[in-house]
C-alpha cells in the first residue's frame, strides 16, 4: 500500500503553484492601480477643459468694453473635486484687423497644465483702438 505512489500535488507543487498565481495577481493589482492612476489624470484634465472652455465662452460673451480690462491678464482660482485650479484669461484686439479679437485661456493645477485660444469678431461700437 506504501510502495504505491498515490496521485496527488507535493508539497514543492503545491508551493509553486501557489507562487506562481501569487506573482499573477500582483501583476493584475499593479495593471489596476496603475489604471487608476491614468482615470485620476484624466478627470483632471477633464475638470481643467472645462473650466478653459467656461472661461473663454464668459469672455467671448463680453461687451467690447468690458472685453478691453481683459487687456491686462486677469486670473483666479477655482476648487473642483477637492483640486485647486489656477486659471488666467486674456483678450486682445488684433493689430491687423481691429473687429478681430483674440482671447487666451489657461488652466494649471498642481501637475499639469490647458491652454485655449480663439479669435472671434466684434465690431468696435464706436471704442477708440488701442
């Protein structure tokens, strides 16, 4: 009865069986969190497109009057989703064709960075060029 080999795992199969699914879930954790980690990037950039492109439209939208304090760069901060964004608009007319203004919008956060631009017309009203 002894001298029969019965069927069955060693205790060495066993373990490296063991080590073997060991080192494949750790690849699938790894593959996850680095996942994760490109999800958390994304909305980011996301959160920071959209907050450019709510920016540029509120500037495109002005009365050229107002458009002309926008000369000067303005900017703020904005807290979405527990991030902080820093954002900095500019508009300016264009030197060749005054009914043509051109409007810059930035977004930055702790690591990275969106930038928006359009040219849009206007007609001047009657507002002295500068």
């Amino acid at each position: 009865m002894f001298g029969d080999r019965e069927r069955g795992f060693t205790l060495i199969e066993a373990l490296v069986s063991l080590a073997i699914l060991g080192l494949a879930i750790l690849a699938v954790l790894q593959a996850s969190a680095g996942a994760l980690q490109t999800q958390a990037q994304v909305e980011h950039h996301r959160a920071a497109v959209a907050l450019a492109e709510s920016r540029l439209q509120e500037v495109t939208l002005l009365p050229t009057d107002s458009l002309l304090q926008y000369a000067t760069p303005r900017s703020g901060t904005v807290s979405l989703a527990s991030r902080l964004y820093v954002w900095r608009a500019v508009a300016q007319r264009d030197s060749t064709a005054p009914a043509l203004w051109r409007a810059a919008v930035s977004v930055g956060w702790a690591d990275g960075g969106y930038e928006l631009e359009t040219i849009f017309y206007r007609r001047g009203r009657g507002v002295a060029l500068r």
